[in-house]
C-alpha cells in the first residue's frame, strides 16, 4: 500500500507544486482534484488542480511528465459533487463534468476516479432509488466503456441544518451498499472509503471491511473527534457540526491499528491518502502543509518497509 494526501488541502499550489511537496515530504502519491474551474460551492470544493475540460492527450502526457519528474503517482481524480441534487440544472452539471473527468482518467492511464453518489436530502432512501438508477445507470456504464472504476466515497454530507434530513449522499452505510451493488453489479462500481465518517455515524470503521473488500477501489485516511460534552447539550439529532470536529489521523477517535490490521486481512493493497480537514493546524498553507506531516508521521509506523514512499 502507498501513503499519500487528498490535493485539496493545497489549493493555492499548481499540481506541480503540490506533486513537489509530496515528493519532498515522501508521499508516494495524489489524489488530484478536478472541479470544473470557478467559484467554490462549499468547503473543500471548487478546487482544480486538473482541469478536465477540454482535456487532450497533449495535456495528459504533460501532466505524466510531471508525476515522473517527481517521482510521484496519481491514484485518482476527484470531484465531488450532488449528481442526485433536487435541481436538474445542478444535477445535469455534475453529471456532465464526471464524464469528463472519467475521460481524462482514461487519457491518464489511471483506473479510479472518486465522487459522491448524490441524494435528493429531502426524500427518504427509497424514494431517492429511482432517479439513482436513472443516473448512476449510464454513468457505470460509461465508466466501463472507458475502463474506468468510479469509488464513491460514504460522507453523508449531513453536517448543517441545510442538509436535513437525509445528507447529500446516499451510499454512507453497509445496507445501502448492498443494494446499490447488487442493482448495478459492475466491477467498475465501488467505494473510496474514508473510516472517519462510520466513526461520525458511531459505527465501528473497520466493520466493512472483509465483505465489501473487492470493492474497495480507493481509502482516505481522516479522524474525527466527537464532542460528547456537545451531545448531552444538543443530542445526536442537532446539525452534526454542533457535536463533531475533523481531525487528522491520530488525533480523534479512530483506533488505526485495530482499522489497518483489519485491512492488511484483506485483499486491498491500494493507496491510502491522507484527507485533511482539521483547522486546529490553522488555516494558512504552512499549517495545512505541516497537518500532512503530522498526519503522514502517525501512519508511517504501520508501513513494514520504515515509512511510504
């Protein structure tokens, strides 16, 4: 398995600044965000560090010229929005970007792509079913004409009192899974999982791990800390920003030994990178750049080789 860190930690920085990095601080590989360019819906979002519009071969082998000259690997693109958003308008743009950016991942040589599935959050699971075969459909089934395997990652994207009740994604639970891969039975549909958000939903994050094993196309490695001095405030029920913080790995609840043991069980040997979400290391590029180090200095011990890279 190789160590790396989700790009949208760095937004200020070229993609060839943020491969510099990872190659001067020993991350074998990136997770390179590809939002279309322009303003930020929300936290996290709207960066490009790829832009897949209009994207050429020309412009691909410029980009693998990059990862060579600094000896660093992409394992993915990312993007991330609601392709099941209640307006079709904002619906029709997240479907039409993924295509492109499943194209560039083709034109890359790269095999994963991760996104959300996406939910209509004021509909029930069932009644948002439909309209995700409807697109989630002819989405795999594009992914496979490109030989492209898409990971959906678990974040219920429920942390406001906008998103109430259901979240702004629907795949975030074994029992959803379940019945969205035996309706879509494709091997190019799968799941970037991240443990931090089953610890949200106070689930044991190494739980899925053996029987959805052939399904994991891709990890993020993220914390959280859940404020239990909150919950006897608030309740479980509040807008979970009210009871829970984002942390790097090592500083919240996960138990990452028990979480990687469990993985080497299994037949994963992807990357895993690094998410970071935690404002406690500040907001400038300094501090976001050392909560990588940090992060990256927590996990190192569990590689058997001495560190990743």
């Amino acid at each position: 398995m190789q160590l790396g860190f989700v790009s949208a930690i760095l937004p200020e920085l070229t993609l060839d600044e943020v491969l510099a990095f990872a190659a001067a601080e020993r991350f074998a590989c990136v997770e390179a965000m590809c939002w279309p360019v322009g303003r930020a819906e929300r936290k996290y979002a709207g960066i490009t560090h790829i832009d897949v519009d209009g994207f050429t071969q020309a412009r691909a082998d410029k980009v693998q010229a990059m990862c060579q000259k600094r000896g660093v690997s992409l394992t993915a693109l990312g993007y991330y929005p609601n392709p099941l958003d209640p307006d079709p308008a904002v619906a029709k743009v997240a479907v039409t970007h993924l295509k492109k950016v499943i194209q560039a991942a083709a034109l890359l040589g790269l095999k994963t792509i991760n996104t959300f599935v996406g939910r209509d959050w004021t509909r029930s699971v069932d009644d948002n079913w439909p309209r995700f075969l409807k697109t989630w459909r002819p989405l795999i089934a594009f992914a496979e004409d490109h030989d492209i395997r898409i990971g959906i990652e678990n974040c219920p994207m429920l942390f406001t009192r906008d998103e109430w009740p259901g979240g702004k994604n629907l795949m975030t639970t074994p029992v959803i899974w379940r019945r969205a891969f035996a309706d879509i039975p494709s091997k190019h549909f799968g799941l970037n999982y991240d443990p931090s958000h089953f610890v949200l939903q106070h689930m044991d994050p190494a739980s899925p791990l053996r029987e959805f094993q052939d399904k994991l196309f891709h990890l993020h490695a993220k914390d959280v800390k859940i404020r239990r001095d909150r919950i006897h405030e608030v309740g479980v029920f509040a807008a979970p920003l009210e009871w829970h913080q984002p942390r790097i790995p090592g500083y919240g609840e996960m138990d990452w030994a028990k979480f990687l043991g469990t993985l080497m069980e299994t037949t994963y040997r992807g990357p895993i990178c690094i998410e970071v979400e935690d404002d406690t290391f500040g907001k400038t590029l300094a501090g976001r750049q050392q909560a990588l180090r940090v992060a990256k200095n927590v996990l190192r011990p569990y590689w058997s080789s001495g560190g990743p890279g």
